[in-house]
C-alpha cells in the first residue's frame, strides 16, 4: 500500500501568528529553537496528522477533527479531513516568553 500524500495548509490567523512569532524569535536569538520545532511538526503533519497531538473537537458538516500539538517550545491548533489528505493549520503560539 502507497501512503498517503498530504496536502498541507496555512489559515491567515496562523500564517499572521507565525510571522509574529518569528520576528519576537529572530530579535531574541531564538530563531533556531522555533526552526527546530517547524521542522519537526511539519514532518509530524505530513505523515502522520491523525495521530499527531490530541483531537479537541469535530466539526461534522466540514468533515474535519480539529487537534493540538506541542513541539516545544511552539503549540498549534490544525484540522484533519476525515476523506481526504488534507492538514490546515489554524493556530500557532509561542509557549515561553521570548526572553527565556
């Protein structure tokens, strides 16, 4: 069996929150640890998002399990179609403040 090519997307709010948090990581010299952890979930959401982090609700008319994840030091929030190959992220936060 071939697995499953995900498709893997960006909401406005979490592509906004990203670049936040980017910029706060950049000036505190915390870019590597915040590039480390993108890496890492990206991996995780394109091979396997239905076991990644934990469900938090589902929407029936979208098809769609909404879950969380952490990989530290960031937290996202993503949906997962229930027919199709497909991952969008909805949320990022940054879980430490930039200056630890």
């Amino acid at each position: 069996m071939t697995p499953e090519k995900w498709s893997l997307g960006v909401t406005g709010t979490a592509d906004a929150e990203f670049t936040d948090i980017r910029g706060r990581a950049i000036a505190a010299g915390r870019i590597h640890a915040i590039r480390a952890a993108v890496l890492g979930i990206r991996k995780a959401l394109l091979s396997t998002p239905r076991e990644f982090g934990e469900p938090l609700r589902h929407f029936r008319a979208m098809r769609m399990t909404v879950r969380s994840a952490a990989m530290l030091p960031l937290y996202i929030e993503f949906g997962v179609h229930d027919d199709q190959p497909m991952v969008v992220i909805r949320r990022f936060r940054w879980m430490s403040a930039p200056d630890e």
